[in-house]
C-alpha cells in the first residue's frame, strides 16, 4: 500500500460572502461553496476517458477501502503544528469559536468521478468505478472499527489512511484574497480540514494554497491546516465530524443539511451550514460517543414488512466491542452491514427472489446478484428510533456486469455503517445542537 505523507501546518482561512443558494436565489445572502463528484467535468480530478461501469467498479473499491480505513488506520500521516496565523488577534481560539457566524452558507458536492471533478477519468468504465468504490467501503470500514478500539482519536501527528484520501464526494469552495477555487474531501469522519501548501515539497498540482493570498482581512475566520508534504493526488479535506475541532464547531453552526444525486454517470449536489432543519422531516436521533462519528440508534431490518429478527444488540455499541454499533458516514459509499446482519438480510432476499437464482460477483464483494429485474414489491426498511428509513429500488440494488446486486456489503467489523450510496436523493440533516439526524426523501430513481 502506497504511503501519503502529510506535513501540515495551520492558518485562517477565509469565506467570502456570496449572495448564492441551492435554490439560486438571490435573495439568500450568505458564504459560498460547492460539492462536487470528483468523477464531475466540475472537478480539477475529472477524467473524460472513464466509462459508467469504469466509476462503479471504482466505488466498489473505494467502499471497500473506506471500510478498511474505518476499522484500521494505516497509509497518510499528517504532522500538525501551530502557526503564528493559527488565531485571531487578540483572542485564543476558544474565543474565537464562540461568536457566533449567523449568515448560512452552501457549497456545491462533486463526485470523484464525475466530469466536474478533478480525479475525473474519461477511460474509466462504470464497473470499475463501482468496485472501486467497494474496495474504498471495506477499508474505510475497517479503518472505522479499527480507530475504535484504539479507544480515542489520534494524537498529532495524526495518521490519515489511504482510504481516508480516497473518499468519494469533494467539497468545492473559495479561498484566499482574491479568491480561488478549491477542492477538499466531504467528511463526517473527520475533524481536521486542510489543503496543500504552495510550497509543498511533494504535493500534485491540482490545487495549492499561497500563503500571502490569505493575508488581507478576513470575513470568516477559520483554523485549517496546509499540507507541506503530500505525494497523493488529494487536494485537501473538508472535516464536519462531531468533534470540537470540526469545521461545525468552528463556525459555531451546529446545523448541516446535504443532498446527493448519484448514478456513476453524473452526480451533484449541495451541503448547507447554518440553516434549521426541515421540522417536517422525519428524525431519529444521534447517539453520543467518544470517536467524533455520527452514531444511530438502529433498532433492526425488515424485507417486504417481514422483520428479519435480528437481535437488537446487534446494532447497538457494545463496551467489550469497541468496533460495533451503527454509524452514518459520508465517506462510504455503500452500506456495510454487521456480518450476522448481512447473512440473514441476504438469506431473506433470496427466499424472496425464490425460484430465480442467484449469484455472486466475488471480484466486486457483491454477495447477492440476479439476471432479472428487482420486484418493487421487495423492499428493505432499516428501523431506527423514531422513524423508519425505507431504502428506495434504485438505492437498494446497483447495475454492475449486466446483473442486478444488492448494493450492500459485509462489513469487515461489527461495525454498521450507513453509505452514500443509499443516501441518495435523500436531504439528510444533521442537528448538533438536539443531536438529531432528519431524512427527507426527495424522489426514488430506477436504478
């Protein structure tokens, strides 16, 4: 496994204001900033030669590599220090933080696949990105339960994974004075944002910071990190983990609300910070926890109102399993699911697909595949405190090598995580402040 090296040192980074919204209204005043697919024509990592099957067989590979991250940390290491431009004038951080930013702004999301994106690959086939974004899942996923029974985070110098540097969603956003583009890797499980230095001995060149274009007075005030020494292609990452050190936290909005469009052809969509959520919406809530995630309270999984009885615990954290309980995390693409939980989940859709048969692609880690098409009368319902999240067709089931597979994986922990790939064309709000998550579903597209 390929080593990234990180020096990082941090500074303020500044947002202007922009009269900009996922609505385009002009009316609404407030920062700008865009996510986008790295696989977007939008995206300084676009790639026109990569083909839809090319993006999925990459998001396969990235899932599987995000679950790895998530239980074992391993690949970047990040040394943080200070800078005398780390605080504001005549206040510490802590102060600093406590005023409080009341304009909202959004940014747009990119996939990394995407034309929009720079990683975008025009050669790459849909099914190479789908196995991509496994591969990326699984060692995020292992990297998740393997940080959790370190039992705290990391003390600098930080490590970040090579799965964490292959997260699949970029954050677009301006910088500096006058301001540029800049790309940063959306991440939940993150609590440090930073990007590259331009003096940075071994960065890419696709997106640098100059530190003098930073120097003239700020509307925002931000402590982020500049990496110094970096040989991946990652130009940065944007960290919304719950943690104090999160861009949440700094900005002092405790409310973020996201959308995704996806199908690994072309993907857009937004984040929002600052706005309440949708009081109509849905909400379970989130469950406290020492590692800075984003946990659920998943009581259990029913297939076509059958409830496939699971033991609760299954779900639940467990003080003599660190690696366990249920997360939701921007930086998987699909779902991973307990092993116990998955065997029984993909035994009960076979039943259901009974007699047509059924096969494995053991090359993308897709247990559960059919020749024939999904009946709409199959549906798979996560039940969590409070609601029910019904997991659309198109969101449950993915195309890849002329087959239909379920688009969850088994999870190389006890852990469960909640992926994107199921999240989309979701409005999915966060609420640190009533620590509640909220579910809007905004359309269910044939997959």
């Amino acid at each position: 496994m390929i080593m990234s090296i990180f020096a990082v040192v941090f500074f303020m980074i500044s947002l202007s204001p922009s009269k900009v919204s996922p609505s385009s209204d002009p009316d609404d005043v407030g920062l700008s900033a865009s996510i986008i697919s790295s696989y977007s024509p939008d995206s300084p990592f676009y790639d026109p030669n990569l083909t839809p099957d090319d993006r999925i067989r990459e998001g396969v590979r990235s899932s599987l590599a995000r679950a790895s991250y998530l239980t074992r940390q391993h690949g970047a290491k990040i040394a943080l220090s200070s800078s005398s431009s780390s605080s504001t004038p005549g206040k510490n951080p802590d102060q600093a933080a406590q005023e409080k930013i009341t304009e909202s702004f959004w940014a747009p999301i990119v996939h990394r696949s995407s034309p929009e994106s720079p990683f975008y690959d025009p050669n790459a086939k849909p099914d190479d990105i789908i196995l991509e974004s496994v591969r990326s899942s699984l060692a995020r996923g292992y990297y998740l339960s393997r940080f959790r029974r370190r039992g705290a985070p990391p003390s600098s110098p930080a490590q970040y994974p090579e799965a964490l540097l292959q997260n699949e969603f970029l954050m677009k956003y301006k910088i500096g004075t006058p301001p540029v583009d800049a790309y940063g890797i959306l991440d939940t499980g993150s609590s440090v944002t930073w990007l590259q230095c331009a003096h940075c001995a071994t960065c890419s060149d696709v997106m640098t910071l100059d530190h003098g274009s930073s120097t003239s007075p700020h509307k925002l005030e931000l402590l982020f990190g500049c990496a110094e020494y970096n040989n991946s292609t990652v130009p940065g990452i944007v960290g919304v983990g719950n943690t104090t050190a999160s861009l949440i936290a700094q900005l002092n909005h405790f409310r973020f609300t996201y959308l995704i469009h996806m199908n690994f052809k072309n993907t857009s969509g937004w984040i929002r910070f600052g706005e309440p959520l949708d009081t109509e919406s849905p909400s379970t809530p989130l469950l406290p926890n020492d590692f800075g995630y984003y946990q659920l309270d998943l009581k259990g999984i029913t297939v076509s109102g059958v409830d496939l009885q699971i033991p609760p615990d299954v779900f639940q954290m467990s003080p003599g399993i660190p690696a366990s309980g249920s997360i939701i995390d921007s930086g998987t693409t699909f779902t991973l699911l307990n092993p116990m939980a998955f065997d029984v989940l993909t035994e009960k859709v076979s039943e259901f697909m009974s007699p047509r048969k059924a096969y494995s692609i053991v090359k993308s880690d897709f247990k559960l595949c059919f020749e024939e098409e999904i009946p709409y009368t199959m549906a798979i319902t996560f039940h969590l405190t409070n609601m029910n999240l019904t997991i659309c067709r198109s969101n449950a089931w993915i195309r890849v090598e002329r087959m239909n597979c379920l688009a969850i994986l088994k999870s190389p922990s006890e852990l469960s995580v909640l992926g994107m790939y199921q999240q989309r064309n979701l409005q999915v709000g966060y609420d640190l402040e009533d620590n509640i998550l909220t579910f809007k579903q905004i359309s269910c597209l044939d997959y």
